[in-house]
C-alpha cells in the first residue's frame, strides 16, 4: 500500500469517525484532536525520550527546544524563536484572529540527577544532569496538545490563535518572566499550563513569589597570624550575616522561606584573611508586598553584618524573580471537566511491576499506586504542590487568566526533583501522563475556541483577583541571566 493511499484512508476514518461523533451530539467534533493523539503515543513516547536523554539546564536546552521547535514546525506552526532575550525561548503560532489561548512549554533539567530508567538508584553520568521534575514531558504534551488543536482547527476551519510559549529556565531563570516583561501575554485571552506530578488533579492554588540575591563582601587581604590586625574578613561579614538571618528567620510569617548557600568561601588557605566572599540568598513569600519587607530586613543584616566586621556589602538582586501564582476557579473547573472526562492512567503489567520496585524505594504501598488511575477531586484555596514552591508560571497569572493542571507521570510516593522521577518519566510511565494532559489540553482548548463566552467569567475572576489599577512590572526588572547555569 502507498503512503499516500495510507493516508487517505486515514484521513477518511477521521472525517467519518469525527461525523459519527456528531451525530452522537458532538458538534464540536472535539474527536478529531482525540484520535490524533490516541494514534500518536509513539511519536510522543519518542519525542519526550529524545529530551530526556539530552538532560540540559536553563537557557542551554538548545537540543530541546530545537526538537520541541521542529516538531511544531513539521505540523504547520510558524515560530518566531530567541525572543524576549532568550535563545532557546521560542512562540509557535497557528491560526488567525480571536480568541488567542496559549500554552506554556517548559524543557530545562536539573544538575547533578543524572539517572538510568531503571527501577533502582543508576547514575547514568558522573555529576550529569537530569530530568527530575519531568519537563521532558512537559514541553512534550504542550507541543502534542498544541498539534491536536491545530489538526481540529484545519479541518473544523474554526477561528482563533493558538500559540505555544517555548519557556526555557524554569528551575531558577525564570524565563517566563521575561516574556511577561516584554509583553507576550498582552494579547491572550488565556493560558493552559500542567505539571508531570504522581496524580491527576486539577489544583485551584497560589504559590510562593521568590527573589534571589547574591551578597558579596570584601575585606582586606593579610597574614592571618603576622598581621591580623591589618586584614578584615569578607567570610566573617558572610558568617555575621548568616547568623543574624537565622535569628530573624523566627520572627517572620509562618509560610515565608529563607535559604542560602555560600558561592564564594573567601579563599582556600586558613592563613590569608579572605579579602572577598560570597552568599546566595532566596527569600520566599506569599505575596510580592511581603516578600519586600523580609527582603528590606535580610538587607539590614548583610549592612549590620558588614559594619560590624569592618568589611563592605555589595548586593545583587537576580532578574527573573517571580510572582506567586495568581489562581482562577473558572478556568480551574472547565479543565477538571475535561479531566475527568479523559480519566487516569492506565499502566499495563510491565509499567505495574516497574513502578512497584520504584514504589519500594519510597515505602509506597501498592494501594497508593492505584491513585494514578483516578481522577481527583477539585481543589482550591490551599497550598498544594507548590507548598513552599515558586515558579515562574506565577507571572504569567498576573498578566492573562492560566488554568492548570497536573497528570499522573511519576510513581506515587517519589519526592520532587528525585532519581525516581528521572527515571520514571523517561519510560512510558511518563508517556502516559502526556497523552492525558495534552487530551485535557484540547478538550479545554476546543471548548473555549468553540464558545468563547466562557473566556468571560474567567476574565471577570482574574480583574477582581488583581484589583482595580493593577499594572504588571516584573519584581527585579532586566535581562535574563542566561549564564546562571554557567560554571564561573
Ligand atoms: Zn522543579
Ligand atoms: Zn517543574
């Protein structure tokens, strides 16, 4: 048989299955997008393992984006890429006219998680980096989900834009900050966003803004024992610092997080004063007015500490810190509609067995694993996954309503950022929870492009969330950090 006879018969069973739908009451033919995607678990399985074995930290997932950016293109999106400053940010653009719904695209690994797809800890590479909070497959199901809309929108002619934001540096560059910074969001009715987690829920929930600053001291260099006099140590202004803010750390709010690591010891030799050293700080909190005033107090520490050890304080704040997430029950109940109507994961006997030996590592019970397969119920108001978190999506929410969601891609019981997760999101475990979130994606995407009145009391929930007058600036204006990743 020929390709091409191949694929008429294909497109035929689509056009006849997609009216048979209709006659059971689906106008919308929403079919089209659910067959394209029922029919394409290899090329996902395949593009999701093609990112995964490629690990690459923020603003360096050339590979990454470039795979994400090719598959987009080979189904008809035209990208515009290296924008809002950053070289492997991308936009992929489908469709004409309104409404306009995006869908957020992340791909950036983590450090030192480098892991086989084994059912046991196997580092696959010395110190290499690895996909622990799965956005191999987060970017995968946003692309999967993009191209199932845009084959609905081919063949029903529907009206409305589509666009896929490509985010580098989730984990720590904040690269949705800068689109936000440069305006991308302006012209978009709404955004669909998902997470790979070990449960499929839809989560109606903030999360924590976060800043990040590095506080450099310098001293005076001198013989620590023949001329101790004439030296100033840059490490005692880090250590004086540290001290107060473990102090100060009792007397904030409950829910704010301060933490620290020391970039720059001051040296390697006991007997030199170290004459320069350095602390990286992040500081938490609920809301930006919040995180401003411990910030402003973890400022008078890094001041008291340098008078006091005679000593001088220079203080860096990082572009690219972020918003806590502003959420949106409307559009939180349309997708957990579309969730419950797609439904769990199913594993098969091979998939089971896998995330039983991963599940022993954990403690999990098997009762637990079962949760993959159901769909759980609505929740809102209360921290939930982003507990003590913070992601860049937040800024993203103060400028266009985001619904979102996550699907069960891990083994129940595994922590965050853990080896358990690199290696079950490189199998078809993950695979699975990618199908899921891009057929949530289309459902919800279809519905809003078919009737747009919905976008209404989504828009009306968001204005009143951010209060009359709002007007975004990002809270550490500039560019991004594109070396932040970078050995210095
Ligand atoms: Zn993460
Ligand atoms: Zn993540």
């Amino acid at each position: 048989m020929t390709k091409k006879y191949l694929l008429l018969i294909i497109v035929c069973g689509l056009i006849l299955n997609a009216g048979a739908r209709e006659k059971e009451g689906k106008p919308n033919k929403e079919g089209i997008a659910i067959d394209y995607l029922n029919n394409s678990f290899g090329i996902y399985n395949k593009l999701q393992k093609q990112i995964w074995s490629t690990p690459e930290l923020g603003f360096l997932e050339v590979n990454s984006s470039a795979a994400l950016q090719k598959h987009l293109t080979d189904n008809g999106f035209s990208i515009e890429k290296g924008v809002a400053g950053m070289p492997t940010a991308f936009v992929a653009t489908y469709g004409s006219g309104s409404p306009v719904i995006g869908i957020l695209a992340e791909f950036d690994a983590l450090g030192g998680l480098s892991q086989d797809t084994v059912p046991y800890e196997k580092v696959l590479i010395a110190g290499g980096n690895g996909h622990g909070c799965g956005h191999n497959l987060l970017g995968t199901a946003s692309a999967a989900g993009a191209v199932a809309i845009k084959k609905w929108i081919e063949i029903t002619g529907a009206k409305g834009t589509l666009k896929v934001f490509g985010t580098p540096a989730e984990e720590g560059g904040g690269g949705k900050v800068f689109f936000a910074q440069d305006g991308f969001f302006k012209d978009v009715d709404a955004v669909l966003d998902w997470h790979p987690a070990s449960e499929n829920a839809v989560s109606v929930e903030t999360s924590l803004a976060r800043i990040s600053i590095i506080y450099s001291f310098h001293g005076k260099a001198a013989h620590a024992a023949a001329n101790p006099e004439k030296g100033r140590s840059a490490l005692d202004g880090v250590e004086a610092m540290d001290n107060m803010v473990n102090m100060l750390r009792e007397h904030i709010v409950s829910d704010a997080r301060i933490h620290y690591v020391i970039t720059d010891g001051g040296g390697l030799s006991p007997n030199v004063v170290p004459a320069h050293a350095e602390v990286s700080y992040y500081v938490r909190a609920k809301n930006v007015t919040e995180l401003f005033e411990i910030l402003a107090r973890v400022d008078k520490a890094a001041d008291g500490a340098a008078l006091g050890t005679g000593t001088t304080v220079t203080k860096k704040r990082l572009a690219g810190a972020i918003y806590p997430v502003l959420p949106n029950k409307a559009f939180g109940k349309l997708i957990q509609k579309h969730l419950e109507k797609v439904g769990g994961v199913q594993w098969d006997e091979k998939e089971l067995a896998y995330a039983t030996e991963i599940a022993k590592s954990t403690n999990t019970s098997s009762k637990d694993l079962e949760k993959v397969k159901t769909v759980s119920p609505y929740r809102e108001n209360k921290f939930g996954m982003l507990k003590s978190g913070s992601s860049d999506v937040g800024d993203v929410s103060w400028n266009v309503p985001v619904g979102s969601l996550v699907t069960a891609t891990f083994v129940p019981g595994s922590p965050g950022h853990s080896w358990q997760n690199v290696a079950a999101g490189g199998t078809s475990i993950g695979t699975k929870g990618v199908i899921v979130a891009a057929k949530v994606f289309a459902l919800s995407a279809i519905e809003l492009f078919t009737n747009p009145a919905l976008l209404i009391p989504i828009r009306q929930e968001f204005d009143a969330a951010r209060g009359e007058g709002f007007k975004y600036a990002p809270i550490v204006p500039g560019k991004a950090e594109l070396d932040y990743r970078l050995e210095k």
